[in-house]
C-alpha cells in the first residue's frame, strides 16, 4: 500500500499522480485509489480528503465511493451517516461484487443503530438478489441471530 501510495524510484504513485496530473481523468481516479489505500491502512482522515476530491459522477466508482464514505463514518460512529452512504453504495442491482458487500456493511450499521427490521430487510436482500456472493454464505446465520429462521 506505502508503495501505491508513495512510488519509488521505478514506479510511479497514485500521489505523484494526483500532483503531476492534477485536473486530469487519470488524477481525478487516482483521488479513489489512495483513499482505498489509506482506509487499508488505518487512516480515515486522509482517506475523507481524498475521496472529497474525487469526482465520481459518471463513473464506474460513484457507488464504491459512497461505499468507502459508509467505512469512514462507520470508523468514527456516525451510524446515521454511515446508512446513508451505505444505501447509496446499494443502489446498483446489477453489481454483484460491491453491492451485496455494502448491503452487509448496511445491515451491521442498522443492527449497531437498533433498527432491526431493517438490517433483517438488507440480509433478506442478500439472501434473495446475491445468495452466491461472498456475502451470501453466511447471511442466513445473520438472520437466525436476528430471530429469522424461515
């Protein structure tokens, strides 16, 4: 991740990009993978600078970056803000790889918050849309925790 991040003598760096390029496409994605980078490494903060920073808007990242957004508040126990950025991260249908994920991490948000009924609706929505997901595997033990056992 340091290497990412920081480059050497041989590679180049996401933040070297995002200096040399910066208000180009290239710089702009590059603002996506060093926040994916510092939440790998613990640091939230610069993780928020940097996805501040980038323009997802007709991308492929827009829910990933709302996804990434749910982490940080999910870090610093802001629940409310973590299910919005969770629901949002949600809304592709289509995307089984980050969408049954974030509908994990949404159901947790809504079971620390007290809300039940709806981390049992996002389970059920794994269980039901994304059952071959990695998600998938364990979401009818989550349920069974919940007092679900249909």
């Amino acid at each position: 991740l340091n290497l990412a991040l920081n480059g050497d003598a041989a590679n180049p760096s996401f933040l070297r990009i995002i200096k040399q390029f910066d208000g180009s496409a290239h710089a702009n994605l590059a603002h996506y993978y060093a926040a994916s980078c510092y939440m790998k490494m613990g640091d939230s903060k610069s993780a928020l600078k940097h996805l501040q920073d980038f323009d997802a808007h007709g991308t492929i990242f827009e829910h990933p970056k709302a996804g990434l957004l749910g982490d940080i508040y999910m870090e610093s126990n802001d629940l409310k803000k973590a299910i919005d950025q969770y629901k949002t991260a949600t809304a592709d249908a289509d995307d089984d790889v980050f969408t049954p994920m974030y509908l994990q991490r949404l159901a947790i948000a809504y079971e620390k918050s007290n809300q039940t009924d709806e981390a049992i609706k996002a389970y059920k929505r794994i269980r039901d849309e994304y059952p071959r997901s990695p998600s998938g595997r364990d979401v009818e033990k989550a349920l069974a925790q919940l007092g679900v056992l249909d």
